[in-house]
C-alpha cells in the first residue's frame, strides 16, 4: 500500500474505529468525520485522532486532501449526498468501503470469520480472547469493546491469525477470504437489502464459497443453509443442545456459575467455567472453543479463556447491583436476540419482577418483524418502549414503536419517549431493568442508574 493517510468517513462506528486504531498502530496518519460525538470518538480523539463532527470539506486536514497518498474509508451509513464522501469521489480519491479494506487484510493474514444474524460478536471476541491468552495469540477487528482488553482492535507481532467478525449487511462478508469460518446462525434479517429470507441465505451461502483450501466451515447444527465449500475445505458442526462435531453437555446453572463439559471430535473438556454465565453464551462459547480448538489451543488454556472471558461492553452488561436493583444493559436488536436476552434474564432471576425498556434500531426492521419484536417482549413483566432509532434511515410512514405496542401482550405497557423515560421509570416497581436496544439508549444509563439508585 502506497499510502500514507487514511481517512474515515463516520469514525466513529464499531467497526470503523477497529481499522482506525489498525493504521495509527501500523504508523499511518489517521483523521476522520462523525456525525456525533460517541464515547468511542472521544476514545480515538484521546489516541490523538483528529475528528470533526459536522459534514464540511473545510474541515478536512489539509495532509488529507493529497489524492496520491491518502485512502478513504466510509461506511455503508454515510450517504451519498453526503458533502465530504462527494468530494473525494469527484476529485478521484481511492475510495473503499470498510469491508473491502477488511477483504485486502485477510488477504495478508489468515481470517478466521464469525458470521451470523447474532452471536457474531460474542463468538468473534471469545474466539480472539482463547487465542490471545494461548500460546497461538492472534489479531482481532471485533464488533464490540472487550472488556479483558477495553479495546475493538487487538494486534499480534507473532501471530497471522486474524478475528474478524463478518457483517452481512449491505453483502459487506462477501469481501473477505477466510481461512476459518462460523456461522451462529442466518435467521432473516436487513430485508431492506435481501428483500427476502432465500436471497438473505443465498448470501450466506456464496460467503461459505470464499473459505480458502485447506481450511474450514464450523456452523451451527440445524441451520437451513446449504454450504457451497471448495474441495479441501472441511464441514463441522457445533450445538449447546445435541450431539454434533463439537457440542456442550452436561450444563450446571446455580449460584451466580454456569458450568458445562466440552466435547470435540477426539477428546471431552470436563468443567468448562463460563466467566460470563448467561446461557445463551454457553452455545457462542462452544462455536469459539471449536476454531480455538482446530487451530491448537489446548484444554487448559481453553478453561483458563473462558474462566476468564470478562464480556463485551453493551452486551448484558450490569450496570447496577443492589438488594434491591439490577440495572443490565445489552445490545439485542433482532427478535431472535431479543427473546434470548429477556429469557435469559428471567431465569437468572427467577420469581423477581423484570421491567424491560426496548428501543426499536430501523424503520425497515420494526416493519418487517414488529410482530416477532412484541411476541418476545411479551415474556417481560413490564415492558416500556421508546421511539424507533432511526440510524441511516428516513421515516416510513405508519411504522412507529406504536405498531410494536399495540401487539405486546404482557401485564404492564408503557409507550413513551426517551424525553420522559426517566420520569415515567421513577414511576414504576420492579427488581431489574433490561434496557435493550441497538441505538443510543446506552447513553441514558448514566442518568438511569443515577435517578433509580
């Protein structure tokens, strides 16, 4: 690569800031735009990144604007009228999408790559945390903080391993050649995109065509997707409920611990400790063990990982534990993540009374699964609902969090605004809050926490 600078247009996204802190640490000048000032921004901005926050070519640093040796880096939610992202297209910059730059990365290095609707995160960053305390190590550009490394980015000097989780929105995983991949799972999803369930599979699919010879697909036992794998590339399953190439058994819940035993094709891991013990996280778990496993980390050091996995900022993270109050925060924003986050919450605290605040993320999601969204919030004992996060979309007429209300069936229902969110939560009795969603909602905690305490 012969440049020297590469700029970001919206920074500040997870995926975004990963490859930012990669060039600064790789020695390239680094800058970029956001349109707001996100505690990730701040973190780039305290790593001496410059970043501006209102859409102006003026803005840009002048070192930047050197077509020859500048890159630019945008994300799919930066829109084509966008001011700065029609500049550099009209004076010829290269321009790349995120996905395409990950794509040239697992050319260099050997990508292991965790695709699915959810559990891409998890899995990604419980896969890099076996390998990183192991004797293997590895890279990583993951889709949320880790809390072991309160990072999004982690670098190797020894290893050419590379995590990377494979984002399906916009086909962005169709850019990359993974040596190793997963797949949690490929329930419908972004049908703004696909428009319907056979094409969003279909594109699972052509992914599963890229695994490179010699290496593997590992994929979640049951799911309706049939891979096209090039000859050389071996087929495994795994599953937290029955028997597959890797699976779990033998799962013990109790007393804040969730504990199981691991078995691989050749061997069983007896007493695996699960350091995050939610049970969806016991079927993301064993898809991590498995590549940790096929690429040489032993027994011990896969207990000693796991024991270990301290989680992922926003993902069914506690923010408040008290006698009386447990305040959890978690980025579930498909009805599928949706109903394993609540259910997880309700058998981890049994016969207490959970109050869920849900935040709609998309316009084109809330219409296309409000019904999914109301039947899985119904299993709440109160559920609070706010207005949609609208992200990189425009309003579409008649589709509200209204829609997702009018279908919820549970004892207790509240429509409001997050304006008055705090004033209506002082108002009610419960044991613990799940507040969930994948907008700004987390930006509210601090208030949240601070008025319930």
């Amino acid at each position: 690569m012969t440049y020297k600078n590469v700029y970001f247009l919206g920074i500040g996204g997870i995926g975004m800031s990963a490859l930012a802190r990669y060039f600064k640490a790789k020695g390239f000048a680094v800058a970029g735009y956001d349109r707001t000032r996100s505690i990730l921004c701040e973190e780039l901005e305290a790593e001496s990144i410059e970043i501006h926050y209102d859409d102006s070519v003026d803005l840009i640093p002048a070192n930047f604007l050197q077509k020859e040796i500048t890159l630019v880096v945008y994300t799919p939610a930066i829109p084509t009228k966008h001011s700065e992202f029609q500049y550099f297209q009209q004076q010829g910059f290269t321009i790349q999408k995120r996905a395409q730059v990950l794509g040239e990365i697992t050319r260099l290095e050997r990508g292991l790559c965790i695709a699915g609707t959810h559990g891409k995160t998890t899995t990604s960053t419980m896969t890099a945390h076996l390998l990183k305390q192991s004797k293997v190590d590895c890279n990583a550009f993951l889709g949320g903080i880790a809390k072991n490394y309160t990072s999004n980015l982690l670098l190797s000097d020894k290893s050419d391993l590379v995590v990377i989780e494979a984002d399906e929105f916009d086909r962005s995983f169709h850019h990359l050649l993974p040596y190793m991949a997963v797949i949690t799972s490929a329930d419908a999803d972004h049908l703004d995109i696909y428009g319907t369930h056979e094409a969003y599979l279909e594109s699972f699919a052509h992914f599963t065509s890229l695994i490179q010879e010699g290496g593997c697909l590992v994929m979640k036992k049951g799911i309706k997707l049939q891979p096209r794998l090039k000859q050389g590339v071996e087929l495994y399953t795994y599953s937290a409920t029955e028997k597959a190439d890797f699976y779990a058994e033998n799962i013990r819940v109790g007393n804040g611990e969730l504990v199981f035993d691991f078995v691989t094709p050749n061997e069983k891991i007896c007493n695996i400790n699960l350091g995050v013990p939610v049970l969806v996280n016991v079927e993301n778990g064993v898809a991590a063990m498995a590549i940790a496993w096929l690429n040489g980390v032993g027994a011990e050091e896969l207990k000693a990982g796991m024991e270990s996995f301290a989680g992922i900022r926003r993902r069914f993270e506690t923010h408040l534990k008290t006698d009386k109050l447990t305040i959890i925060d978690d980025y579930a924003h498909h009805p599928e993540e949706l109903l394993a986050s609540i259910k997880s919450v309700k058998a981890l605290y049994e016969n207490k009374k959970v109050c869920g605040v849900f935040q709609p993320h998309l316009f084109t999601r809330t219409r296309d699964f409000y019904k999914d969204f109301a039947q899985a919030l119904s299993f709440l004992d109160l559920v609070v609902l706010v207005e949609i996060y609208p992200a990189r979309e425009l309003p579409i007429e008649g589709v509200s969090s209204k829609i997702i209300f009018d279908e919820v069936i549970c004892n207790e229902k509240i429509l409001t605004t997050k304006k008055d969110l705090i004033s209506v939560l002082k108002l009610q009795q419960f044991d613990v809050l799940l507040t969930i969603g994948a907008g700004d909602i987390d930006m509210y905690l601090p208030q949240i926490v601070e008025a319930l305490r």
